[in-house]
C-alpha cells in the first residue's frame, strides 16, 4: 500500500501545482524554459502513474475488504464511465457545447469515474486508488472555478458539430477501452 500511497502522492502531487502554487509554476516555467519544464512535469508524472501501477498490482496481493457493493451498482458504473469518457473527449474537442458549458470537463470526468469505481468496489486498494482521484478532482474543480471567476475567463459558446463529434468520440473511446483494453491493461473484463 505504501508504494500506491508514494504513487499518488507524486502524480496527484504535480497535478495540484497549478492549483496550489501557480506563481512558482510560472516563474519556473519561465526560468526553466517551456520544453524543459513539460519534459520534467512528464517525467515525474510517470514516475507516479509508474508507482501507482506497481503499488496497485503489490495490493492486489494482499486484498483487505471493507465493504461489498451491491452488484446492481455495475449498471450505474458502466453509466457513469461512459459520461466520463465523454467529458474526457470534450476537453480536447475545440469549440464543443459541453466544454463551453462545464469549463473542466477532463476533471469533471476524473470525478465522475472515481465515483463510478467506488461504486462498485469494496476494497481498501480501490478506496485509497479512486478516492484519492475523487477528492483531487473535487478540490480542482473548485479551485478551478474559482481561478475564472476571478480571472473573468469566459469560454466561447460551443457548436453543435463539435458537440456531435465529441459525443462520438467518446462514446467510441469507451466502447474501446470497456470491451477490449480494460481487460487487457487492468485485466478485468467490466463485461466479460
């Protein structure tokens, strides 16, 4: 668990430097350079996702079960993963509707698939794993909002094309990862 623990530490760690020290990441990305600062925020970004993988698969070996999830909950998750994937896409797709509408919507979508997997899981490995991303993504999203709000960031008015296009993206990019790299990346097989 330790190794987990370290793990989400360092990725969620540097993904909150935005949102807890945004003048020390500017004058560091200034300082820095704008290629070296992205090359080493990659680097220590994959060291965590690295650490979480290997700390997630070294609790597997030791599972300790604190609760058991109705298995009617699945529906609700599979639900849920695919309004995930979907607000994924939207973050990428420029000039979408839902984007223009949510402001985040890849840490919408980091929520929403936390919560989805702690629907259905009754593990201590799963609690510490997504609760933790449940929680960065709850404090971000607030913190976010409230940096445009106090910056007056306004987001364009999205296009029902991009809106379409996303939709499908995500859709699609689900459909793909829930039926056949779920299972060969987690090994778990949500519908199989």
């Amino acid at each position: 668990m330790e190794m987990l623990i370290a793990g989400l530490v360092i990725f969620l760690g540097v993904h909150s430097v935005r949102m807890l020290a945004g003048g020390w990441r500017m004058r560091m990305r200034v300082r820095l350079g704008e290629g070296i600062w992205k090359g080493l925020y990659s680097l220590v970004s994959l060291l965590g996702l690295a650490l979480i993988v290997w700390g997630f698969d070294l609790a597997r070996e030791q599972p300790t079960m604190l609760w058991a999830p109705p298995t009617g909950l699945r529906h609700a998750a599979s639900l849920l993963t695919v309004l995930a994937f979907v607000l994924l896409a939207a973050a990428y797709v420029p000039g979408n509707a839902i984007k223009a509408r949510l402001h985040h919507p890849m840490v919408l979508g980091v929520k929403v698939w936390a919560l989805s997997h702690l629907l259905t899981k009754g593990m201590l490995m799963h609690l510490v794993l997504f609760g933790a991303f449940l929680l960065w993504a709850v404090a971000n999203f607030s913190l976010s909002r409230r940096r445009d709000r106090r910056d007056g960031v306004s987001y364009p008015r999205g296009g029902v094309t991009a809106t379409i296009i996303t939709c499908v993206l995500g859709l699609t990019a689900w459909a793909v990862f829930a039926f056949v790299l779920h299972g060969v990346l987690i090994g778990i097989k949500p519908f199989g």
